[in-house]
C-alpha cells in the first residue's frame, strides 16, 4: 500500500520552522560528524526573515498525519546571480521518490524564475556519501571546497594589548570593511566587483548584527563575524580579514570571538 504524501509550501509561524529544524537535525545525529551543527526553529525563522525568504522557494512534505518527511529550500542571490538549492534533507524512512519529486520539482521552479542564474549547491561534508552522490546524480560538478579549524576556546587567553579598539561593526562601516578585506590576499577574490561584496555584508552579515572590528587608532586592520550554533556549541567564524602588516591582530581578533558573547560594551579600549 503507497504512503500518501501531502506537500505544502512554506508560511511563517505555522509551524514549519520547527519541522525543519526536527528533520536537519534528525540527519546530523544520523551522519558522520560535520563543522555543521544542530539548529532551532527560532534560527530558521530569523535567518528566513533576513533573507526575505521566497516562499514557494521552500516545500515540505509531510505523511497523511501530517508528520514531517522531508524539506528543500532554495535562496537567490543578486551579485552574483546565482539560485542555491538544497539537498532534499529527509527523516530516515521517507521514501527516497519523495525527495526525487521535492528535488526535480523546486529545479523546475528556480529555472522558471531566474532562467539566467548559475545553480549550485551547498557544502557538503566530505563523509556525507548520500549527498554527494545525489549531487553528481543531478548533474552537478565540484567546483570547489571549503575547509574547517578548530581551536578549544578554553585555551584562548585574554592579555593586554596596547594601542587597540575593538568596537561592533555597523552598516556605516561597510566601505572601510570592504577596503580591508581587499587588502587580505586571501578573500580579496572572493567576490567579483563591489556590488558583490555589499551584497554579502548588507544583505547577509550585517543583519546578524555580529561583526566585530579591530582598529589600530583610527586605522581598520582586522575583522571578523562569529555564528553561534554550527559547530555543536562552539563558534564558527563567517569571514575574517587581515591587513597585511597586522597579522598579530588575529590574536585580538580571536579573543574577541570567544568572548563576543560575555561581551556588556560596544567599544572596549586595550
């Protein structure tokens, strides 16, 4: 006897943050370990607001209780255009057609409404069998890869440091941010033209409201954007950029990320 499956796209405060969150979850503890990390229901529905998320971008599919099966969600991006689509995650005893139907319909759908955008998917742990080879199963190719260091926070120690001010990043900042990540050799690539690289800090990191930034008087040398949640409870660094000359700021810099939690000031003075 077939399952009957109900889909349904996304709505706000309907409850489909915390269906999300029960299947991702469920399929972290069931893979091998990941620099990614358990999320909440209050995450998703953040980050979907953030995102201005589309919401035929994301659909569910659910059993005839109505219980969680599976999820795909989709994001758009203007510089550069691009159309990122999920991996159908699913519970472990849904059918593996149901994520082949979530899949091929949301591609149909993306295609239609930006005909132009490059697709890609996201970041998959190496370990991650199932994926990949869906993946590759859909015609995707590796295009590149993204590493992952760990350091046990317990370890970092909080020292003096003369001449320093460390202060919150705002969206005033944004041209200052910009310059100094161009002069960092190692992300000054990362985005094509000046328009990319506001798109990602206006529409992705400032909206977080987590930048932290280091000045040496009144010169920007070092910055960086922590997330809480990834990586079981530890921290993982969204960006950082050094200026060449500075590179000792990093120790300042990572000071401040293990603490940025604990921190009761916006501007601290070393």
């Amino acid at each position: 006897m077939s399952m009957k499956i109900i889909y349904r796209y996304y709505e706000p405060d309907q409850g489909f943050e915390e269906l999300q969150a029960q299947i991702y979850n469920d399929v972290l503890q069931r893979s091998p370990k990941s620099a990614f990390g358990k999320v909440t229901a209050d995450q998703i529905k953040q980050r979907y607001i953030n995102e201005k998320k589309d919401r035929l971008g994301v659909r569910y599919a659910l059993n005839e209780d109505e219980k969680p099966l599976a999820y795909i969600q989709t994001t758009f991006t203007e510089s550069p255009p691009q159309t990122w689509i999920g991996y159908p995650w699913s519970l472990e005893h849904c059918p593996v057609e149901v994520q082949e139907f979530l899949f091929d319909e949301m591609l149909e759908y993306v295609k239609g409404k930006f005909p132009e955008n490059e697709i890609v998917m996201g970041y998959f742990t190496e370990t991650w069998k199932r994926q990949t080879e869906f993946a590759v199963k859909k015609g995707f190719e590796l295009k590149d890869k993204a590493f992952f260091y760990s350091l046990d926070t317990n370890v970092v120690k909080k020292s003096l440091t003369q001449g320093f001010t460390v202060r919150k990043g705002k969206k005033e900042d944004l041209s200052i941010l910009i310059g100094l990540c161009k002069t960092d050799s190692n992300i000054k690539e990362a985005f094509p033209n000046d328009e990319a690289w506001k798109s990602y800090f206006v529409d992705r990191v400032f909206p977080d409201d987590h930048v932290i930034l280091v000045f040496k008087d009144t010169l920007l040398v070092a910055a960086g954007a922590p997330l809480k949640g990834y990586v079981d409870d530890g921290i993982i660094v969204r960006f950082t950029a050094i200026r060449p000359g500075f590179e000792d700021t990093w120790k300042i810099l990572l000071r401040e990320i293990v603490y940025f939690k604990q921190k009761q000031e916006d501007v601290k003075k070393y």
